[in-house]
C-alpha cells in the first residue's frame, strides 16, 4: 500500500535543497537519507533521498541527481509517497491512515446522514473532509476533534457536531434568516 508522506515545498537555496511539509508522524523514518519514494505526478520520481536537515523548525531535503536551485523548484508541490505494510497501523489510536477514512460515512449524532468521505485534503493548517452528499453537492468538513467527534472503523462511520452554517444549505440558511425577519417585523 502508499501513502503520502510529504510535500515538497520551495526550493532552499542553490545546492538542490527543498523544504517539505511533512505529512507522516514518523519523518525520521519514512523521510532518511536512503529512503526511495514514488511520486506524484509519477514522472517526476522516483526519487532518493541524499540529506535530510531541520532548519528553522522546516524539514530541508535533498534529493539524488537534483544539485541546483532550478531542479529542486522543479520538484515544487510534487507528493512523495512511501510503500507501507497494508497491517500497519499507526502508533497513536486517534490517528489515522488516508486510506482508512476514504469513504466513511458521515452522520450527526443524531444518527442524520450527512455525505460519504470521497477525499482527504490536507492544508498547512489542518486537514478536511471532502464529503459528497445525495444530491451531489460537496461540503468541507475540518478533521477536528471538535467537530469530529468518533471515527468508527466497524460501523465505517464518522460522527460529527457541525457548527451551524458548516453543512447547512444556502437555501435553507436563507430560509432560516428570512422567517426569523418576519417574525421580528411582525
């Protein structure tokens, strides 16, 4: 199985080194010197790993074959991706893998079926939920504890507690402040 590890970000000065946003908690591991990754876009990889360094608090990479500032921009947004056990599971139990949460579906606690899981976008800041709904449409569900709340991998579920306005329609919003204003005016 693969699963993305990391980001390559901007080039870091004129020997070929990257910044990455990494996205696996075990960087020391996944992302080492010798480490060969695949790619995305594939034609860009696969890729090994020369030199690793942190440099304020981001992780710097160097890459086999890439010695100057032009072929590390090359490389800009393209995702590293590791080859893992498919029985590996991660170390902390409230984390998961991609692959795990695709397709979940996704209800209130109340039971109310929201959309199913059809992709994981993952931002500097956190990660989202892309969830398609029955009717087609796509709502954005921040993967926060406190919306969040239960990931059951059994009943290939994921509860959530939305604040209003996250999954509610523009209609029924508008609806909503529309009835409110005619009962403030009458």
């Amino acid at each position: 199985m693969q699963l993305v590890v990391a980001r390559i970000g901007r080039a870091h000065g004129i020997k070929g080194e990257v910044t990455v946003e990494v996205r696996t908690d075990e960087p020391e591991l996944r992302l080492g010197p010798g480490a060969v990754l695949a790619t995305d876009p594939a034609a860009t990889g696969p890729l090994t790993i020369e030199t690793g360094r942190v440099h304020s608090g981001r992780l710097l990479l160097r890459f086999a074959g890439v010695r100057d500032r032009t072929g590390a921009e090359a490389l800009r947004n393209t995702l590293l991706i590791a080859d893992v056990d498919p029985e590996e599971q991660p170390e902390d139990a409230d984390e998961y893998y991609d692959h795990q949460l695709m397709d979940l579906d996704v209800v209130l606690a109340d039971g109310t079926e929201i959309g199913r899981i059809t992709e994981i976008s993952h931002l500097a800041s956190q990660d989202l939920f892309i969830v398609e709904r029955e009717d087609g449409s796509e709502v954005m569900i921040p993967f926060v504890e406190e919306i969040v709340t239960e990931i059951d991998l059994e009943k290939q579920r994921a509860v959530i507690t939305p604040p209003p306005g996250l999954i509610d329609d523009r209609a029924e919003i508008a609806s909503a402040r529309d009835s409110e204003a005619a009962e403030d005016e009458a």
